[in-house]
C-alpha cells in the first residue's frame, strides 16, 4: 500500500498533548518540513509568552498551523 500525505512527526503530537492536557504551552508554531513530507515544530511558545510574543514569533510571509492556548476571562 502506498502512503500518501504529510505525516506528523511524534515530536508533534506529543507537545500538542502537552498543551492541550498539561497546558505546558501557551502555543506551538507549526510548519511544512521543506522536504513537504512531515509537521514539524517551529516554536514553542512557554506558558508565560504574551499575544505580542506571539505575534512576533509569526513570519509575516508564510502560512503556519497553531494551536494557541489563551486564558478565559
């Protein structure tokens, strides 16, 4: 059987967990690997990281998949 697709990379699904269960983020930068064939973490934002960080952290020219983890009010 032949795979096809973008695969996601453990490292990926593991720090997703993290933020979404342990809150241990307060987001992930993802990418395209630039062989196109994987999900790979670009940043990861620690728990005290402000919107603004965010912000700066994102390349203003290319498309990224984030999860970000924002308080309630």
């Amino acid at each position: 059987m032949i795979s096809a697709g973008i695969q996601i990379d453990d490292a990926v699904a593991n720090e997703y967990t993290a933020l979404r269960m342990k809150r241990a983020h307060r987001y992930i930068i993802m990418k395209i690997s630039d062989d196109k064939t994987k999900v790979e973490i670009e940043n990861l934002g620690p728990r005290d990281s402000t919107f603004d960080a965010f912000k700066d952290a994102m390349p203003k020219d290319r498309g990224r998949y984030i999860p970000f983890s924002h308080n309630a009010i």
